[in-house]
C-alpha cells in the first residue's frame, strides 16, 4: 500500500489489518511486519499488540506475551 503522505495511527493500523486479511486470504502466511521507528509506526503496532492482549484476557483471563501481534488468528511478530 503506498501513500503520499504519511497516515493517521488508526488508518494505519486499519491498513495493516486490511493487508494482512488479503494476503492470508491467499493461505499466504505472514510472519513478521517490519517498519521504521517513526512514531505512527510504533503506535500502530502498540495498538494491534493491545487489541490482542485484550483478546486474550477477555477469553482466558491471562495475558498473552508475545513478539507481536494476532490478526486471523496468526502471531505476527514484529520488527521495528
């Protein structure tokens, strides 16, 4: 996905879910997703990490420590 200008933190982590939901629609895996440091960047992976501890403390009660994040039910590690 390319833009002209860099995006909002929630359109971004919209356009990662977007990515990644096409990709594995293709039984491609995706295993890691790399970015630079800038601050959207980082906030957008803080978040979909977030959203996937919440996951897990809603279903089991127990915190999920993990490299990354879920989406489709794959742990994505991330590389930053």
């Amino acid at each position: 996905m390319f833009t002209n200008s860099s995006m909002k933190t929630p359109n971004l982590v919209n356009a990662i879910k977007e990515v990644v939901e096409a990709v594995q629609l293709t039984l491609l895996k995706v295993i890691a997703f790399k970015c630079d440091q800038a601050s959207t960047n980082v906030a957008a992976i803080n978040i979909l990490k977030a959203e996937t501890n919440a996951k897990y403390l809603r279903k089991s009660h127990k915190e999920k420590r993990n490299l990354g994040f879920e989406l489709g039910g794959q742990e994505i590690v991330t590389l930053i």
